[in-house]
C-alpha cells in the first residue's frame, strides 16, 4: 500500500501524524517505509531524532539526489537502530519494521515534474518499496508542489494497474485550513481532476483519498453544561465548522480519523510514546487517536468508495 501524505497549508501537523502514524504501524506488525518528500524542508530525521539526518541526509545522498539520477539507491535508515530517543529504540514492535528514506539536506524543489525521467525513478522506487514493505508513507511537500504531481504521475492507473495507492489530505479545525483541503482536493487544479486527466476514473480518485483532521479542540458535555458565552460560542463555531465540511465533502464519509490538541506536540513535535503517557507527560487520547489512524489505514473496508 502506497500512501502519500499532503496538506495545502503549512502547519497542519502533516509530518509530525504522518511520523507518529507510521510508528503505530510498526507495533502493529505492519512494515513500513516512510519516504521524506519534502522537497523544502526533509526533517523527518528530527522527528525519528535520528541526529544524523534530522534536516536531511548529505546531499548525494538522499531522495531528491536518487530522483535526479545522482545515486542508484537513496539511503535507508532502520529508525529503531539509528535514533538517539532511548524510548523509541527500546520498543518493541510486532515484526513491523520501520525504515526511513531522508531526503538530501536543502531538499529539491527546483526538479521538475516534466522530467519523464524524474517521473520513472519514483515510480520504480515505490514499485520496489511497495514488494518489500506492507505500507510506503510519502511525506510531500505542502500546496500543489512538484513533489505533488512527480507522485501523481509516478503513480497513474495504467503504469501501476493493481497497486493500492491512496492519499491522505490533512488540515486544521479551522475555516481556513477547511478551504483549502477542499481547495487541494476539489479545486480546479486539484488531487480529483489532476487524477482524472492522468487516467484515474472520478469515483476510483476519490475512493483514494480520506482526510485526517489535526489538533481538534474537545467540545465536551462540560462545555454545555456550563452554559457561559465562551460555552456557546464554541458549541456553535464546531457545528458549523462540521456543517462546513459536509459542503466541502470534507465529512464523516471522507474523513480517516482526527487528532486531539497535544500539549506535547504544540512544544516539541515528536513521535508520542506509551511511555509518555504513562509518564503523565502526554494525552491517553492522543496515542488513542494515532492508533485508530494505523487501524483505520490498514482496513481495508476504509477504502470502498464513497
């Protein structure tokens, strides 16, 4: 299963659940390679605190170097050995290993997605990555950038017939970040009509693609009962902000999961240990949340369409 991870705002958290959901794989027993993409800032190494590459492998080295034609095989990194977090190294996972795939240090958004030679080596990497790892998470860049349609068209029908391919949109709970998934995904030059002209169906493009929600604030029981303006006023910004989404096609059908707001994430984006709940540290809900991304992802029945 092949799964590319964007956002069309900066700040959604994409990197940091993108991270933390391939981590949830790994104990589940699931496989996973996890590709870092971000042709502007690779800094996947940070968020594995693997010191080596936390902005990116040595340039010659990488994913954008690989794509360039400058290396025959981009460095792969086994997180569990390679990373400096003791926690993170003691885990222990269900068979599931989980390797990184840094990008170079500057990244690479200078390489053009009409170099038909670009285009074949990404797809002979996730061709090759797809028969070894259950899972193959691809961190793009935000927006509709290079890396966006390199993965679009490395990935069209006819050159991978059979191959799951799926793409995850992540945005905020605010009105804004609201517009622009639906922007990314619906506008005219977005995931759905790009798709459409690369040889993908309408309705097979959009049964590939589910949205994740990031740092939802709780509207609680509590909240009503309190019945203060603030109360009120928070009440009737999440219903429309739900009522939005359903315009959007942004709702409950499309959705993958959400996550909680996380202190720990807010301060210091991170992969959320069992061991950091335990500590008090970090949110029971938050770990919960990532998990039912992993099992949500995995199932299969995720992916019928919508």
């Amino acid at each position: 299963m092949i799964v590319f991870a964007t956002s069309d705002k900066g700040g959604t958290g994409r990197s940091v659940t993108s991270c933390n959901l391939a981590y949830r794989l790994g104990l589940r027993g699931i496989s996973t390679a996890y590709l870092d993409f971000d042709f502007g800032s690779p800094t996947a190494g940070a968020l594995f605190e693997i010191g080596s590459v936390e902005r990116g492998t040595q340039p010659g080295n990488g994913l954008h170097s690989y794509l360039r034609g400058h290396n025959s095989l981009p460095q792969r990194i086994d997180v569990r050995a390679s990373t400096n977090r003791d926690g993170l190294r003691r885990q222990r996972s269900r068979g599931g290993k989980l390797v990184l795939l840094p990008g170079d240090e500057g990244g690479g958004e200078a390489m053009s997605a009409n170099d038909p030679q670009v285009v074949r080596r990404c797809r002979e990497l996730l061709l090759d990555l797809d028969a070894t790892f259950k899972v193959v998470i691809v961190d793009l860049s935000a927006g509709r950038s290079v890396a966006m349609q390199i993965a679009l068209e490395a990935t069209r029908p006819q050159d991978m017939p059979g191959k799951q391919v799926a793409w995850l949109v992540y945005h905020r709970w605010t009105r804004q970040h609201l517009m622009a998934a639906q922007g990314l995904v619906h506008g005219p030059k977005g995931l759905l009509k790009t798709g459409v002209e690369l040889g993908y169906a309408p309705d097979e493009m959009l049964s590939r693609i589910r949205f994740v929600r990031t740092a939802v604030p709780r509207v609680t029981d509590e909240h009503a009962a309190s019945g203060g303006p603030q109360a009120a006023w928070l009440i009737k910004q999440n219903d429309a902000l739900r009522s939005l989404a359903a315009e959007y096609r942004l709702g409950a059908g499309a959705l993958l999961g959400e996550t909680p707001v996380e202190p720990v994430l807010q301060w210091r984006e991170q992969i959320v240990l069992d061991a950091d709940v335990n500590a008090g540290i970090a949110h029971r809900a938050t770990v919960e949340a990532f998990e039912e991304l992993a099992r949500r992802l995995w199932d299969r029945s995720t992916w019928v369409r919508v």
